[in-house]
C-alpha cells in the first residue's frame, strides 16, 4: 500500500477532535505478518433477521417522516475490485431536525414519531445496496465553540475477513459544515476525505419522489496490507 | 453482469483505495442490534466474559462497543455507565499447533476515528499460551493484557486504551 493510501486513514490521535487525546492507544500496534493476516477469516453476523422492510426507514412508522426523501444506493467492492456479495450493511442517522432516538441524544430538536433512523440490508449478489430514508440534519456537539457535525449516516460493514470490518460515515455533497468538521478532517488526504462523500445521482433519483445519492464503499481485500498507526 | 476479472491489474487494485473508518459516534445504541445478554452461547460449557473499558485516565468509556468473535461465534456489547460490558461464549477450538484458544475482539467508541483489534486469551490455557505465535511476538511484559482473569466463574478481560497498563492492540 502506498504512502498516499495511509493518509486516507484517520490516525488514533486527533487532538482537534478531543475525545480521542484520553481514549487514543499511545503504543504502536503489534503488527502480524502479512501471511496470517490473510487467514483470519471474518465475523459472520447471521444472529438479525434482515427483513425487506428493515431497508425502507421511510416505512416504519403508522405515518411517513418530515424531511426531504432521499434513495442511498451504491456497491461494494473489496481493494482487489471484487464485489462483495451478500454481507450485511448496518445504517444509523438523526431525524431531519438533527435528532437521534438515542436516549444519550440531549440536543433539543423535535424528535419525530414516524422515524428512528437505523436500519439494514444485505448486499446483493453484485454488491449493491439501496436504503430509502430522509436527510439527516446537521446538529450541535460540544466539541469546541459552536460545533456543528455536517450531515451524515453512519455505516457499519463486515466483509469476508477481520480485516474488512469497517464503521464508517458517508456525508453530502456540498455540505458547508465539512471543512470544519474535525471527525471528517482528521483524515489527512482529501482524496480519502472525498472517499466518504456521495454523489447526486439523478439515475437513482425516483422523479417526483426522492432524490438519489450514489455512495460506493471499498472494504479491504486480501491484497491490502495492515494499516500504520 | 460480466465478472469481474480475479487480477485485472495492478492499477485496478491501486485505484480501489479502501474507504476511509470513521468513529461509531456517541448514538449507536438504539440502531445497532445487541442481544439481551449478549450471548453467541448458553447452556453448559458456556463462560461469562464480563469486562471495562476504560480511557488513558482509567475513567469508564460509557459509548463503546465490543464485537468478539471466535469458534464460528460473534457477539455484540455497549458498554454500560459504568464502561463495562459482558459475553456468554464457548471457548473456541484451535486449528494449528502454535495458535492457543482465543476470541478476536473489535472496540468501538466515541473518540476512536478506527476501531481496534485485540484478542483475549483464556488463563488455563498455560501451556497452549506459552507457544502461541501471535503472543510470541508481543512484548512479554505486555502479554498479561491479553489474557484474561479467572475470578470465580467469571473471566475478567479489562481493555485499556491508553495508559501504563494499555492494552495490546493489533495492526488491522
């Protein structure tokens, strides 16, 4: 893996983001040959039904949720470019007001009856995913003088191996909040920062009815070797 | 669809550059699936796994999240107010002569831009540990980290993430 590849990893430490200054490991990782690494097989999550429905959050409640109807839809690959089949993709996001249903969420934004804001899928047997849900608004955390977090859904990925694990966030287009978003500027490369940015997509866009955006995931393959600290 | 060449080349596998983490944030708890007891087992043979998470100051991570997984078995965890969270596993079994029976275990939490590996290695294990390839290559003054405690009926596997007796992490 090239140098560049590494900068587009956040490190541990991030002091502008100041949780992790007391929560970053201080010591370098032990590192295993690469040979063994390839043999750790992967987690297999197959303990939570994935039932069509749990893709639509949308579709959860008696009546639908305020905001603006969005169609999240891409592939996933591994770094060898195979698609990765049939693995499950965990969503979470706030309301449109900026809310999460999470209890630890204490910002006050209405929260909305019709929409809790988590779901999942499997990919298919191309490695796509579709989820329907609303935008998610940006909300204040107090991280430093008047924070705001950009937009975003939080993504969860297993893949085939250990090494594919991945929790993630995918952001908007155009979302003036990022440049001041520690958690996102963390990652040195702006290549690897636009990695997490989806794209307007008018072919995944359902006219007169949601608005498509088009995010494609890389988890990695065999060929990648670990990650610096 | 036309399939995917296995090894196109080396530039196919440069331009797929592998998505960059992100921290699972303070809000996972009500979206993320947990068993009630987070158990991947029950029934004898069963071992309770209870631990903490605790930070550089050894205060408890009240937003974290542990995945093990091991012997064809995953669970899940949040951790609790107090940082502290537990698993009902079997211990695995192990495929190679100089591997001991362990558990891969994945931490997640506000403030961690990457989750981290560790393992935890079982404390009647004396023998299998001692010719363990992986702890061999871990400073011998660091492999208690990694192993659990025996207390009771309970194995006790603390995860610190900084500190003078921060836990061992794996390259990922």
């Amino acid at each position: 893996m090239s140098g560049s590849h590494r900068d587009c990893e956040p490190p541990y430490l991030y002091p502008d983001y100041r949780s992790t200054v007391r929560r970053a490991p201080a010591r370098e990782p032990v590192r295993l040959p690469a040979e063994w690494f390839d043999e750790l097989p992967g987690p297999v999550f197959g303990r939570v039904p994935v039932l069509q429905t749990d893709a639509d959050l949308t579709r959860q409640h008696q009546g639908e949720p305020l905001g603006e109807r969005i169609v999240v839809s891409g592939r996933v690959v591994d770094s060898d470019g195979r698609p990765v089949r049939h693995t499950l993709v965990e969503v979470w996001q706030a309301n449109a007001a900026g809310r999460y249903v999470d209890p630890v969420d204490d910002h006050p934004a209405p929260l909305d009856p019709n929409f809790t804001g988590a779901g999942r899928c499997l990919t298919d047997g191309e490695g796509r995913y579709r989820f329907v849900t609303v935008k998610p608004g940006a909300y204040p955390w107090r991280n430093h003088e008047n924070a705001w977090r950009p937009a975003h859904i939080h993504f969860s990925l297993f893949g085939p191996s250990l090494a594919s694990r991945l929790v993630t966030q995918m952001y908007f287009p155009g979302d003036p909040l990022m440049p001041n978003d520690p958690i996102l500027q963390s990652i040195p490369d702006q290549r690897g920062r636009d990695l997490l940015v989806a794209a307007l997509d008018l072919e995944l866009t359902e006219p007169e009815w949601a608005l498509g955006y088009r995010w494609d995931i890389t988890l990695r393959g065999r060929n990648a070797t670990p990650r610096e600290l | 669809m036309v399939a995917t060449p296995r090894r196109a080349s080396s530039k196919l596998s440069q331009d797929h550059v592998p998505t960059p983490s992100q921290t699972v944030g303070p809000f996972f708890g009500y979206a993320l699936p947990f068993d009630a007891d987070a158990g991947a087992a029950s029934g004898a043979g069963a071992l309770r796994i209870e631990g903490r998470l605790l930070d550089g100051d050894g205060k408890p991570v009240p937003d974290g999240m542990i995945e093990v997984w091991g012997g064809r078995q995953f669970a899940r965890c949040s951790t609790d107010a107090e940082g502290a969270f537990h698993f009902a596993v079997t211990k695995p079994g192990t495929t190679r002569d100089d591997e001991a029976p362990h558990l891969e275990v994945t931490v997640f939490a506000r403030g961690l831009l990457r989750h981290l590996a560790t393992r935890l290695y079982f404390p009647d294990e004396e023998a299998a540990n001692a010719d363990d390839r992986t702890l061999n290559l871990v400073d011998p003054d660091r492999r208690h980290t990694l192993t659990a405690q025996l207390d009771g009926a309970v194995l006790h596997f603390d995860i610190r993430l900084q500190g003078e007796l921060e836990t061992v992490f794996f390259a990922l």
